[in-house]
C-alpha cells in the first residue's frame, strides 16, 4: 500500500479522498491554486504545494506543476477525483512516464471510452445492447436516412464528437429528415470540429440507470449496484439514488452483468460505470462508460457498506478486489443531492460569495455531508460551482426521503445564492416520492419547481 498519494483536485471529493486516505494511514500530498490558499482540502492534508494563479489552465491542469509536486513531496500515486484530468490520457501517461502510479484506468481503456461511437462499437461486439441505430463510418445521406427509416421513427441525430447532451437532434418524421441532418452536420462541423453524425431510435421516456463497476488487476470484475439519475436539468444530475427503484432484481443482475462484460471488454482495471437508458418496458441500452469514480458515488457507497476510495487505494497498488460479487448486497436507499452555488432567480447562473453562516444537518448513519467548504470560505467563479453534497440513507425509499426533505431543512447558508430552495421543492414533490421519474421530470414540473 502507498505510504504517500497526491490529490489533484479540489473541493469536496478531494477532501473526501483525504478522509479516506487517512482513515488508512496513508499521507496526503494536497496541491491549490491562489484561490485555494485557505481551502479545506489544503487544511485536510499533511503537505500542500501552489500550482499557480486560479484558472484551472494555469493550477489544476497544469500536468507538469502536478508531477513536480508529487516528485518533490515523495507521493507515490496520484488520485485525480472527477472532471479535471480524471479521463485524460496524456496525464495518466506522463504520470507512468515519471514513476507514479495513477489511481484510474489503464491509458488504453480511457482512450477506447473517449470516443461514443468506437465506445458503442467496443459494447456492440462485447454483446452489451445499444439502442436499435447506425453509427458506422459511411456518413452519406441516403444511407443515414435509410438508417432512420428501419429504426422507425422518431429518431435521434447525435454529433459523434458531442455529449453532454449537445449535438442532439430529434427528428419526429421523416419530412423533417433533410433539414434536420444538414442542421445537425452544421452543429458538430461548428461546435466540435467533427460533423459525423449517428442516428438511434429516440426513446421518449428514458431513464438515466448507470451501473457501478469494478475492477482488479488480477482479472476480477464485479458491479456495486446501480443508481439512477434520470433528474437533470440540462445534463447536470440534480438528485441521484440507489437502488434505481422499480426495477426487477433479475434485470438489476442483467445489467449488472452487461456492464462488467463491458468494463472486461476493454480490459479495464479500477472504479467505472456504465450508463444505460432504460425504458419503462425493461429494456436497457448501452449510452455510455466513464473510467473514473463518478460525484455520485456515495450512494452506492451507503447501500453497499463500501468505501470506494478505500477500493480504489487497494486496486491501483496491486491488492485484489475486497469483495467477490456473492459478498456483494444491498441494503436499504440511498439519495443524494448536489448543492450548488448558484442563483435560482437568475436561471440559476453561478454564484459567488461568502458563506457568512453555515449550517450543515448533523452527521449519523442516516446523514451525510461531503464537503469542500467550511464557514467563511468565499465561493470564486474559477471552479465548478458544485459546493457539497447531502446523501442521506435508510430502510426504504420513503424512509430515505423524508430524511432528505428534514436534512434539507437543517442545511443553512447565508452569503451565498444556493439551490438549496429548489432542492427542498424537489424533494418535497409527490411525483419525485412516488417515482414518476424519466429524463424530462424538471422540464415537466417547471412551474411546481421554479
Ligand atoms: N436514443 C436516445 N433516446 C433518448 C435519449 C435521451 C437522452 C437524454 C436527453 C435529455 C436528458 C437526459 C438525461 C440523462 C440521460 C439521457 C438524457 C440522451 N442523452 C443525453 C446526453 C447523453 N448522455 C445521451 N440520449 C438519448 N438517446
Ligand atoms: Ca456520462
């Protein structure tokens, strides 16, 4: 096991990777930007070292900065969190370049998931289900449209390049096939430099059901469940939970077992998941992998009784899985929101501020708070505006989300904009308790909501 790993991140996930690194006896190389001078994560770590001024350009992703403090400090691995360089090939390169270990997936495998139409043909061959579509090389129109035709419509144009939800097209019928392929070539020419495109039948009612995998260096694969964050609101999960509920445990096994197949398929080692749309008939279709630990984690962490980060530390030092997949069960639900500093009654642009007064729910086996700020921090507008996390578990669904509403409550911050209002509404919605839940649930309860 590492003696010493650095963090190259920020905010709330890297002060919860530090928790964890201690609770294993491991020291905590921190790394900030000017802004960051008086941040928790610096606060939480035995060393800490300046990057450079607060663009991310010029501290965060500063790979060669990242490497000269984890040579001068002794670190032997680094953990990059998510977002930043967590699934950047070149920084996990030039990390093995200079003898230090990178807690992720190998190279090869984050570049296989890079790219959404080699990913889909990846998860084609290795029998994981996509949705009924065309994403070859042959990009002429007729054979596009032909494409669409035996798909039946409506469809969905996608930008190769895209995601996140841009370069997204539907079509609804075939009259409206030509101007929208044109449009949607125009678009991925523009904003990605890249106007391939695919074509997939459009489900109109999907939800967002992603699997959490993992895997050892020593062949062994298993999943930890799933999650579903089908609330988003223009493709940033609001509140994400696990188990994804109503679905069968015979399908939850399925997928479970689609997803780990897809993780062997390209040999992967380490935290990932895989990202389904799932359909209300049951069915279930590849969309995409993501080979790092995602911000949603904690529930899977809470309905499994693991911790992923410790998983993570063992894995990337060569130990085997904790856990066989018969040792692996679920217990009780686990929601999660995300709390942001942004301001509701303007569109909910980014805040900035001072937390004059914080208040966080009291911690117990019910309640949780993974945070990166601490009372009197000022909130920049260099960084993600995402300031912590409240995930709350019990028994049941209902039980779990009745702590959310109470948690939500207590949670109190003066000096910042937050959505914390918006989150109290969403929580309190009885469409929400009685899971009436698909990818469009914000835009179809916008009035209740906002
Ligand atoms: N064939 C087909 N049908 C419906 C879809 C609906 C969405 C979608 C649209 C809008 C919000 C979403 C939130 C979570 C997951 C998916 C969505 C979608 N997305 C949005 C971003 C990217 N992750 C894929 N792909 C879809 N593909
Ligand atoms: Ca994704």
């Amino acid at each position: 096991m590492f003696t010493k790993i650095l963090i190259a991140n920020r905010g709330e996930i890297a002060c919860r990777i530090i928790e964890t690194a201690h609770k294993m006896g491991v020291k905590c190389v921190a790394v900030y930007s000017e802004a960051d001078r008086n941040a928790r994560h610096v606060a939480l770590a035995d060393e800490a070292f300046l990057l450079g001024p607060a663009p991310s350009r010029d501290s965060y992703l500063r790979i060669d900065k990242i490497i000269e403090a984890a040579k001068i400090s002794g670190a032997q691995a680094v953990h990059p969190g998510y977002g930043f360089l967590s699934e950047n090939a070149e920084f996990a390169k030039a990390l093995a370049e200079n003898g230090l270990a990178f807690i992720g997936p190998p190279v090869g495998a984050i570049e296989a998931m890079g790219s959404k139409s080699a990913a889909k043909t990846i998860m084609e061959n290795a029998g994981v289900p996509l949705v009924p579509g065309y994403h070859g090389d042959d990009q002429s129109r007729e054979l596009i449209k032909a494409e669409a035709a035996r798909c039946g419509y409506p469809v969905l144009l996608k930008a190769v390049a895209g995601g996140g939800g841009k370069g997204m097209r539907v079509v609804w019928q075939e009259s409206e096939f030509d101007e929208a392929f044109d449009a949607a070539k125009r678009e991925g020419e523009s904003s990605f430099n890249n106007g391939d495109l695919l074509v997939e039948k459009y489900l109109t009612k999907p939800r967002h059901v992603e699997l959490q995998v993992f895997c050892d260096r020593h062949g062994n694969g298993v999943y930890l469940g799933d999650r579903d964050c089908s609330v988003q609101r223009r493709h940033q999960k609001v509140i994400e939970e696990a188990p994804a509920p109503n679905i069968s445990d015979e399908i939850r096994k399925a997928m479970g077992e689609s997803a780990v197949q897809a993780a062997k398929a390209i040999d992967y080692v380490g935290a990932g998941t895989v990202e389904f749309l799932y359909d209300e008939d049951g069915s279930y279709y590849f969309m995409e992998m993501n080979t790092r630990l995602q911000v949603e984690h904690p529930v899977t962490e809470l309905v499994t009784r693991q911790d992923l980060v410790e998983w993570q530390l063992r894995v990337a030092a060569g130990q085997p899985l904790p856990l066989a997949q018969s040792d692996i069960s679920l217990h009780g639900h686990s929601l999660e929101v995300r709390v942001y500093a942004e301001d509701p009654d303007a569109d909910f642009t980014p805040a900035t501020g001072t937390l004059d007064y914080l208040r966080t729910p009291v911690e117990s086996k019910y309640v949780r708070v993974d945070t990166g700020v601490i009372e009197g921090d000022t909130v920049s507008h260099y960084y993600d505006p995402m300031i912590a996390k409240l995930i709350v578990w019990d028994e049941s669904r209902e039980l779990a989300l009745t702590r959310m509403q109470q948690a939500l409550e207590d949670y109190r911050i003066c000096g910042l904009k937050t959505n914390l209002g918006f989150l109290s509404k969403l929580a309190g919605s009885e469409s929400f308790r009685r899971f009436d839940v698909d990818t469009g649930f914000i835009e179809r309860h916008h009035d209740q909501l906002f």
